[in-house]
C-alpha cells in the first residue's frame, strides 16, 4: 500500500533524569542521547519497516542536523520527494527530559517544518495514495497548516481515507480549534488528555458523544498502560495492552508508532479492536529502545508477540 504523511521531523534530545530540574537547578542525566524523530518521520520510518510505499512531506533546514534528522527516513526507504529544504529556517529540534517515573517536560521548536510550502504539493501524490496521514502538528499554524489541509481536501474529494493523529502539543496550541478538522478525518487518533481538551469536557464518554454528534466515525483513543479504546457510533471497546518481555526504556514517539501500526492493520482489512491491538503491541516495541525510530518493527514482529 501507498502512504502520504505530513508531519515532522525532527533531532531528538533525549535526557534521563532522576528528577525534572527546578528554576535555576542543573543536573546531570544517569543518560542522554540524540536521536532522529517527529511524528512524520517515525510514522513514515515505521510503515516503510512494514513494508509499504511512504512519501513523506516535512521541511529541513540546510544545517547540519537535517541529515541526521532524516537518517532513518533514507534507511528505510521513505521517499523525500515532499521533503523541502529551507534557506534560512533551522531543522527543527525536541529537547525530551523523562524521570523514571514517567514525568516528562518537552522543548520544541517547530522550525522549518512551520515553513512547508503549499505551492509544492502534488495533487497527483494524493490521489494515488491509499490513505493520508496528517499529524495535527502540521495543523498549528503557518504554511505547513495550509499545506495539511489543502492536502486534506484532495484526499476527501478523492475518496482516500484520512488518518488524523493528534498530539499533546498541537491540542495545547490550538485547543478546540483542531475540532472541525478533527472530525473531518475517518480516523481520529488521540489519547485521553488531548480528547477532553479538544472537546472540552471532562470524561471520555461524554468526549466521544459529542465527537459523534460532530458526525465522527472513527475514533481511537490511546489510554497508555490500559492499552486503547476503539469507538464508532455503534460499538465501544477497550483492547487491552500488550506486554513484552522486555524493559520499557523510552517512551518518545510510541504513540507515533502506535498510529503507523493501526494504519497499516486498518488499511489491511482488521476489524478496528485488532488494528488497535496491533498498535498497541507497536507502541510497546518501540519503547523497548532508545529513540522514536531506534527499534525496526515488521509485521512478523507484531503478529508473534500477538501470538
């Protein structure tokens, strides 16, 4: 099957620490390390390890860190056709501080991805993709939210299905100003946080009647260690986690690759609760290494540890 993605790419610092720093406080991570990632490109690297045709759209700068931003993209075989390259915006970085405990604080500079020229795409690409994939990054603002929706239009119009996956940071910047997008989309990727605040309510069922009131379809919601709820008008079900034998490590970009897995199962003729399954047993792989992209996941990988 064939791809389109729109979201970021970005260099990932990563930072271990016992404790989140207070103002003024310095403190030395137990470990760090630097990373490709963004959910475009850890969407796109995760469904070209699946085996599809990816073309991703995403903006770098001209600096050094864009190549290493795209590392894994070219490993994996995504195609950068869409990728644009800026003259004078950086290639946009993510400083990530994680105690083990789970809290977490983010420093993201969208950069260059904000910068994604309309003008460039290619209605062609659209249409002959088997689904479209938007993160709602790419919904915040500047020209790379024109690009996203332009390119959510020709997708309605062609009758490609949309993957809409919303993010903390998005929810955060635009609020419920993501919601005639949202329920647009015919599939909606969330987790709990970022549904009641897109909806302003305070509980996920009332969140979910009123998306469906919206006329939503489709949605998934990513409820972390509890694994994912599925919801359609008619059904609602909760499909437990998946657990490995393996130490979770990272977290960065899991759910990144939980949407990617969903895409590939959905796309793939499962029923919604075992492409959720799958998604969940993506996620789980992907935190067993360091990195959003770090751990290569196929789809034997996904059906043994199902098995």
């Amino acid at each position: 099957m064939k791809f389109y993605v729109i979201g970021d790419v970005t260099v990932d610092h990563l930072y271990h620490l016992d404790h989140l720093p207070a103002p003024g406080e310095e403190v030395a991570p137990s470990r760090a390390t630097m990373q490709p990632g963004g959910a475009g490109g850890t969407i796109s690297v995760t469904l070209a390890r699946l085996g599809h045709s990816v073309i991703l759209a995403a903006r770098v700068g001209q600096d050094p860190f864009a190549d290493f931003a795209l590392s894994s993209v070219r490993s994996s075989g995504v195609s950068e056709a869409a990728v644009q390259r800026d003259a004078q915006a950086l290639t946009s970085t993510i400083t990530v501080m994680q105690t083990p405990d789970g809290k977490r604080a983010m420093i993201s500079y969208g950069a260059a991805n904000r910068e994604l020229d309309p003008s460039k795409l290619k209605k062609k690409d659209i249409d002959s993709a088997n689904a479209l994939i938007v993160s709602a990054y790419s919904l915040i603002g500047g020209p790379q939210r024109d690009f996203a929706l332009k390119a959510m239009g020709l997708a309605q119009k062609a009758g490609v299905p949309v993957f809409l996956d919303l993010g903390t940071g998005a929810v955060n910047a635009v609020g419920m100003g993501l919601l005639d997008s949202a329920v647009g989309a015919d599939y909606l990727l969330l987790n709990q946080h970022e549904l009641l605040a897109l909806t302003g309510t305070h509980s996920i069922s009332a969140a979910l009647a009123t998306l469906g009131a919206r006329g939503t379809r489709r949605v998934v919601v990513k409820v972390g260690a509890m694994g994912s709820i599925v919801w359609t008008p008619d059904e609602t079900e909760l499909v437990d986690a998946v657990r490995v034998g393996e130490e979770v490590v990272d977290t960065t970009g899991a759910g990144d690759t939980f949407v990617a897995a969903f895409a590939h199962a959905a796309l793939g003729g499962r029923s919604l609760a075992e492409a959720a399954q799958l998604g969940n047993a993506a996620g789980v792989l992907s935190a067993t290494s360091l990195g959003a992209q770090a751990r290569s996941i196929s789809a034997s990988d996904l059906e043994a540890l199902l098995d």
